[in-house]
C-alpha cells in the first residue's frame, strides 16, 4: 500500500514552474483589484451573498490558477506565489503613499454633524438602513447623536459620537 504510491508524482512538478508562477500572480492580482475597486464593503461586513460571490469567484479562479496540477511541488508554489503578491502589496502601500492610497484608500465620511452625506453613501452603495444598524451597533441612539461616521478602507464603518458634555455627562477634572 505505502510502496504502491507513485512518489514522482506526488513530488515533482507536472506544470513548468514559471507558468504557475504567472499564473498565479495574474489571477491574484486581477482578483484583488476588482475586489478592492468594486467590492470594498464586503471585507467589513459579509453577509450570505457576499459569502457566496467570494466563494464562487474562488471556484472560478482556480482553473486559471492550477491548469490541473497534481503534485505537492505545483500546489505549494502556487499558494507561495499567492502569499509573495499578498506580502508585496502591503509593503508597497507600507513604503509608497501612491500605493497606499489604492491599497489602503483614505476614509469617506457617510454622515456628518448628525447629517447623512447621500453622495458618499451612494458611491459605496450603503443605504440609509444599513448605515443607521451600523451606528446602532456601535452605540449611536439616534443620527443626532453622531458628529462622525467614516467608511473605512476595509470596508468597517466607524463612528464618532457627539460631545459627551453636552448629553449631561459630568466633565473628568484634571488634577
């Protein structure tokens, strides 16, 4: 049983490295640009369709990754070339502001003063539903008690409640 095993399969590659490697390197990159352009509230919140897409798109990927490999050698090549296109983008957007700002965009605010900003709401598609659970989630009662509310780059919604003085909660003294 153990010697019936054809080692030379399991071990050697069946597909030329460097077309793994391209291979592999395209589709991550294709992926992660239509992810990050089209797709960026789904890294904050990921509902079942959001689920589903991600999976699909996986399915559909991986005969452009793998071209049918069978050996180990072809499959940890693949996942490194995956992992070296994920560790090079976030040292680009470490080092360079021109890639961070694709990689890791700036904020949009989505309300401001306790006023929703429609435009930038409906530039990432947030209804006025989806942003008023959000606020809620975070311990916002009502829009009126919100001075700030930011989509994040990673898709998060962050809020920034009102004064806290002004809702009848003592100042802390100092000293």
């Amino acid at each position: 049983m153990f010697l019936d095993v054809d080692w030379g399969k399991v071990f050697l590659p069946t597909t030329p490295l460097l077309e793994i490697v391209v291979r592999g390197s395209l589709t991550y990159i294709v992926l992660f640009v239509l992810l990050r352009s089209i797709l960026k509230r789904v890294a904050g919140t990921v509902g079942t369709a959001d689920l589903l897409m991600i999976v699909l798109i996986a399915d559909a990927a991986q005969n452009a990754l793998a071209d049918n490999y069978t050996s180990i050698t072809d499959g940890l090549l693949l996942v490194t070339t995956i992992i070296f296109w994920n560790y090079a983008f976030d040292w680009l957007g470490y080092r360079f502001e021109r890639f961070q700002r694709f990689f890791r965009p700036p904020a949009l605010q989505l309300v401001k003063d306790g006023q929703m900003l429609r435009g930038n709401m409906r530039r990432e598609l947030i209804t006025e539903d989806e942003l008023m659970s959000q606020l809620r989630e975070q311990g916002a009662a009502s829009l009126k008690d919100v001075e700030a509310a930011f989509m994040e780059g990673d898709g998060r919604i962050s809020v920034v409640c009102g004064d806290t003085r002004s809702q009848g909660v003592p100042e802390r003294q100092i000293g």
